[in-house]
C-alpha cells in the first residue's frame, strides 16, 4: 500500500541517519536553515549531536516515527536499504552521493520513491560551490560558446576508514571522490558516449596514492578530462579547472584563487580542515543545497540536480571503473537502457 505523502510544514523535520564525516558539514546546514533535526546511526549519533546539536534516538523506526523527511549519510552500500526503508515510510529522501553503489541500486531506488511518491535526490554538492555555479552559468550563457574540452582535476587525502579502500565497498576514487567532476562535466557538455580511463596506485593497501585518469567522449562532441588522487594524509585539498570553448576559456583553481583568506596566527579550521573536503568561507554550499532540497521538499520547485542526475553519473563512474578494468574504452548505457525514463 502507497503512504500517502503530503508536503512539510515548516519546521522541517529532518532525520539524519548516519555520523561520519559528512555528516558534520549536513547538520549544521540543516540547524542554520531551522530544521529540526533527529539522528540515528550504528555508532556516533549521540556524539555528533552532542557535538553540533539535534536528538539522537535508538533505532530507524523510532527516526521514521518522527521525522518528514530523511538524509542518508551512511557508507555507499548502505544506500539502497535505507532510501527503501524511507520510501517505505512515506518519506522524502535525500542521499549523499553516489545515490547508490552500482547502476542496478540507483534503479531501484528510484523505482521505490517512484512507487511510494516521495522525492529523492542525490547529494552533488558541487554543483552549489559558488566557483562551479558560476562557471555553469556562464557557459550555459554562451559565454565561451560551444564547448570543446573540459578539464578537471580534484585531490586530497586519502580517506581513513577501511570500507574506502575496498573498491566493492565504494567504488573507490573514481566513483567515491571523481563523481563529482563526472557530474560537473555532464550538467555543462550534455550526456556522455564513451569513456577511456586509467588508475595507477603507489604504496602498499590503504597506505598507498591512489590517481585515476577518465576521459568522457559527450554526445555532442565535447571531451572531458578528469584527474582524481587520494594522497597521504595531510594533503591540502585542491580542485581546478578549465573549460575551453569556441569564443573563449574558463579557469579557476582553488589554490590560487582562494574567496577570503584569515590570517590569525593559528590557521582557523574550517568545516573542510581534513583534506577530504575544501574549505569554506561565507555561506555553507551544503547549506545552499540542503535550503534548495527542502524547499522543493516542502512543495516548492525541483532543484538543479534530480536521482536521473545521480544515476547518469553513477553510469558513467561504471564505465570508468569497467575501462580501468579492461584497458578499452567503454560505451555508456544510456538511462533508457536501464530502465529509468530521463
């Protein structure tokens, strides 16, 4: 039986499940927009709202029981249980990326919102940071006219916990960390045809670099070059790129272009001090898209990223991963061919 599914009153009542890293850049956006806010997790919820705020509570019945809507930042292969148990619960659901582990999951769950009538939507952060909005704009524009190339690079820190550094757990670097670019890339030059990748590792197990290498053949002509590294710990995170045109190019790079730098002696720590994530000065971009996801969940409109969104992305991180795997390049199914009407 379908739960009826009905929009929010404000406050919105958010359940967190989960209490890694992530969510300790979630919970503060969701308290800054006036949420109210419960937790549930394995390990750690009390901790994060002992650290940040909200209520942790004892199981994911008791969070169901409470909240309107729920935000999945759990590992990936999690993903897929808990969106179900959500939807189940009449729930709208946001998930932080990848929506799920494979292609198959991210169906799924789709199809389980679908059937139920609640939302879903994957958590692309990048598309909020205010280098990357801006850039999206001016290329939608026209401003460099009809792109042509498309290059990416993002590095930092090797994650710590092990489930990472199994790539059957998470995909590893290029579905984990380089989703982000694979999106970006899309979202600018349109869908992508084929893909060629490389992956090279130094060091011994979760001790060692991990850097891959995916080029994206677009539909419509466009390439795109994206550089992904986990590096050793301590690593500063850096992101660039460049966008190439027929009427001009784009750059940005964040280590040289910073929005605000503090000087105060002992280096302030932002929510991004680990070098798995980068800073951030001014407005949260996880605030601007959690804001943007509750008001569409609150039957205001669509935001700019939608689950067909996150599935593409996660097809494309297939092919990568299949190409690391084979040497050759690799044709991307399409979103038809899986089930899912874009």
């Amino acid at each position: 039986m379908t739960v009826p599914v009905h929009p929010p009153a404000p406050p919105l009542r958010v359940g967190m499940i989960g209490a890694g890293g992530i969510a300790g850049a979630h919970l503060p956006a969701w308290l800054n927009l006036g949420a109210a806010v419960s937790h549930f997790s394995t390990v750690g919820a009390e901790v994060l709202a002992a650290r940040h705020g909200g209520v942790a509570v004892g199981s994911l019945e008791e969070l169901l029981d409470l909240v309107d809507v729920v935000d999945i930042v759990t590992p990936t292969p999690s993903h897929l249980g808990y969106i179900e148990a959500a939807a189940a619960a009449g729930k709208h659901v946001f998930c932080e990326k990848p929506l799920a582990r494979t292609s198959a999951d991210a169906r799924r769950a789709i199809e389980a919102c679908r059937a139920a009538g609640v939302q879903l939507y994957p958590g692309h952060v990048v598309r909020y940071f205010s280098e990357y909005e801006a850039t999206h704009r001016a290329v939608a524009a026209g401003t460099v006219g009809a792109v042509a190339v498309q290059r990416f690079t993002r590095t930092g820190s090797r994650p710590g916990p092990d489930w990472f550094h199994d790539p059957e757990s998470s995909g590893g670097v290029v579905l984990d960390q380089m989703i982000h670019d694979l999106d970006f890339a899309c979202w600018n030059a349109g869908p992508v045809d084929t893909v060629f990748a490389r992956q090279a590792r130094i060091g011994p197990g979760t001790d060692g670099v991990v850097s891959a290498h995916v080029v994206l053949q677009h539909v419509n002509g466009a390439i795109s070059h994206a550089a992904g590294t986990w590096a050793q710990p301590g690593t500063a995170f850096r992101t660039t790129f460049e966008i190439a045109g027929s009427d001009g190019i784009l750059r940005h790079d964040s280590g040289e272009h910073k929005p605000l730098v503090i000087d105060g002696g002992i280096r302030h720590e932002c929510a991004a001090g680990t070098g798995l994530l980068p800073d951030v000065t001014g407005i949260s971009p996880f605030e601007l898209e959690l804001g943007e996801i509750a008001r569409a969940f609150m039957g205001g409109d669509p935001p700019r990223v939608s689950a067909e969104d996150g599935l593409a992305a996660i097809l494309i991180a297939e092919a990568a991963i299949t190409s690391v795997r084979t040497g050759q390049p690799v044709t991307v199914a399409s979103i038809e061919n899986v089930g899912v009407a874009a």
